[in-house]
C-alpha cells in the first residue's frame, strides 16, 4: 500500500512526467525511422538505425571516437542557447519564432566584427548578443505597443536579417566560394579561447563555448524560478493584465523578455562561428535550421533549462549519427526524419502528461470509492 502511494506521488512529480513524455517521444521518433529503413531497404535497416544511435560510438578507434564525440558537443552548444532562447520567452507566454532570425543576427555581427574589423572574440560575442537582443526587442515592441503578434513580426524579421547579413558579409567571401573567409586565416584573435578542451577532445572546434553554454543555462534556472524579476516576467506571460494591476511593467517586461531571447540566440550563432567549425555562406536563401531546431530542443526538454541541455544534445547526436548510415542504401536525411518526427510528438508532451494526471486522479478515486 505504502509503495503504491510512492509510486503514484513519484509519478505526479512534473520533471518525472516531463522525462517519461519525452522517452516516449524518443522512441517513437527511432521506431518510425526503423519503419521508414525497412520499407527502402530491409536488409540493412537495422544496422542503419543503430548507426544514428551510436553516432561516435559507431568507430573503433578510442581518438576518432573521441574527436567526433567532440563534434557533436560543439554542435550542441548553439543549439543549447537557441533552445533556452525559445523556452525563455514561452516562460512568459511568448513563441519566440524568431530565434532564427536571432540567431543569424549574432552570426553577422560576430563575424563581421572577427573578418571585417579585426576586434577580440569578447568583443565579438558581445556584438552578436547585442544585435540578436536589438531584433528580439524589435519584436517585443511591436507586440507591447501595437499588440503586433510575436509570430508574425518574428518570420517577417527572419527574413529581413537573413539577407541583411547576406548582404554585410559579402565583402569578406572567399573569393574562391560561396562561404566567408575561415575567421582563423584572418583574426585568429577572434577565435574562442579552448582552455586545452581542444588537446582533451582532439578537435580544434572544441572551445569554451560547451561549459559557457551549461553556465547559461543555470543563469537562466536561477533568473526564472530564483529571482524577482523572473517572477514579474513569469507574472506577465500568466496574466498581462493582473500583472499590470499589480504594479508591473507588462510593456517593459514583454519588450525585456524578447530581448533576453534574441540575446541567447545570438550568443549561439556567435559561439559556432568563432570555433571556425563552419563558415557562413553569403548566398544561402534559407534561414539555418539551428534556430528552428531549438523549438524542439525546448519542448523536448520538458521547457526547463537543464532539461534542455540533455535534448540539445541528444538532437545534435542523432543528427550527427546520420552520417553513419551506408550511403548506398539509405540517405543521411534518415536522420532528419527522426528529428522531425520527434519534434511533431514534442507536441504531445502536455497532452502525455495531462493523460497520466487523469489516470492517476481517475484511480485516486476509485480507490476513495471503494473505500466509501
């Protein structure tokens, strides 16, 4: 009796709740990826999908295991922030939509200060966290002020900073290709300092980005469940009006929140950009999906900042894993399916939780009725 009652208060905890709904989800992604390899091919379909699992595990060799395995966790980080970017403003009864185009923001003004200016790496990430705030803020204004849909406003500024900084970094392309000039060939000041995380991973792209990232997080834990302003904020998103009654600046704090969420955003383009671990190309059409990707990280991460750091990296993980599947057979979109599909059943995480609560309840009092 008494380990029952354990057991049905352990499974009325939120955070136990939010880990079981995004197991759940997890394993449907995987199994109807597993379905998707059957159907193209069965005969490899297995080893396909233990692949994407396995990602760094996948190789023999402990170095290369090691040196992918830092791949992946300097692929995590931005992700990391444009996750805690998306659920921070969710926390205040935003959809900040626009993390992409956030995010593109800090990668113009980041590089553009490293290729362009030749300043320092901190200046840099202070360049990108403040354009990515400036257009998170944007948006903040325009739904305080003229009650202008965050949405709406956020895709509209997608595209606009997209090409703004297609059209900024243009004079730092390689003349050679599409994509700008490698920032270690030109500032090596710029890149971001590795603090020997380098030499431990064997990967040049492996910076104080990764534990920056985990400190983040924490700041924002502590801000949003810690602190009085994250109260307000919190206050806000609930109910803007009984805020405002309050006392609370409604207009200052949707405008603030906004900015703090485009500041991470930002902070995450530039802590890729400066490792060097991939160039933007001037004539890409299409925002990075990095942004888009940290909508799922969020939900999937049950919207709590530490949860967000174990599904950014189990989403760049399986991404990384699909290079593992035998080309011949499969693509390495596979991957990208499972993605997806994961991040359609993140959709269901309050609806999981909703219906565990209702069994619960359901069988509380069943049990008060037999005992009447």
């Amino acid at each position: 009796m008494q380990a029952n009652k354990s057991r049905e208060s352990l499974l009325r905890k939120p955070g136990v709740q939010t880990l079981f709904a995004s197991l759940v989800c997890i394993l449907l992604g995987l199994l109807v990826g597993y379905i998707a390899l059957l159907i193209i091919n069965p005969s490899g379909a297995t080893e396909a999908i233990l692949g994407v699992i396995k990602n760094f595990w996948a190789y023999s060799k402990p170095e290369k295991q090691l040196k992918n395995f830092g791949c992946t966790l300097v692929t995590t980080a931005p992700l990391l922030m444009c996750s805690l970017s998306v659920l921070f403003a969710y926390k205040v009864g935003l959809f900040n939509i626009g993390a992409a185009g956030q995010y593109v923001a800090g990668a113009g003004a980041s590089l553009y200060c490293a290729l362009a200016l030749h300043l320092p790496w901190y200046v840099c990430i202070l360049a990108a966290i403040l354009c990515g705030a400036v257009l998170g803020a944007i948006s903040g204004f325009l739904k305080a002020y003229r009650n202008v849909n965050e949405v709406i406003s956020c895709i509209m500024l997608n595209w606009i900073s997209l090409y703004l900084v297609n059209t900024l970094l243009a004079p730092v392309k390689n003349p050679t290709g599409k994509d700008t000039f490698t920032v270690a060939s030109q500032n090596a000041g710029a890149l971001l300092p590795t603090l020997g995380l380098d030499n431990l991973f064997n990967q040049k792209n492996v910076t104080i980005a990764i534990p920056l990232a985990i400190l983040v997080c924490v700041g924002i834990w502590v801000l949003l469940n810690k602190t009085l302003l994250g109260y307000e904020l919190r206050a806000t998103g609930l109910n803007k009006n009984a805020a405002k009654y309050c006392g609370m600046r409604d207009r200052y704090n949707i405008i603030l929140t906004m900015a703090i969420a485009g500041a991470l955003a930002g902070l995450g383009a530039a802590m890729l950009y400066l490792s060097d671990f991939e160039q933007w190309a001037v004539t890409q059409a299409s925002v990075p999906a990095m942004g888009f990707n940290g909508i799922a990280a969020a939900f999937l991460g049950g919207l709590n900042p530490i949860g967000a750091i174990f599904s950014s990296y189990f989403i760049q993980h399986i991404t990384r894993g699909g290079a593992n599947v035998n080309m011949n057979m499969y693509c390495a979109q596979i991957s990208d399916l499972i993605s997806s599909v994961i991040i359609y059943m993140c959709g269901f995480v309050l609806y999981m939780k909703l219906f565990v609560n209702k069994r619960l309840d359901a069988k509380a009092q069943h049990k008060k009725g037999g005992n009447a």
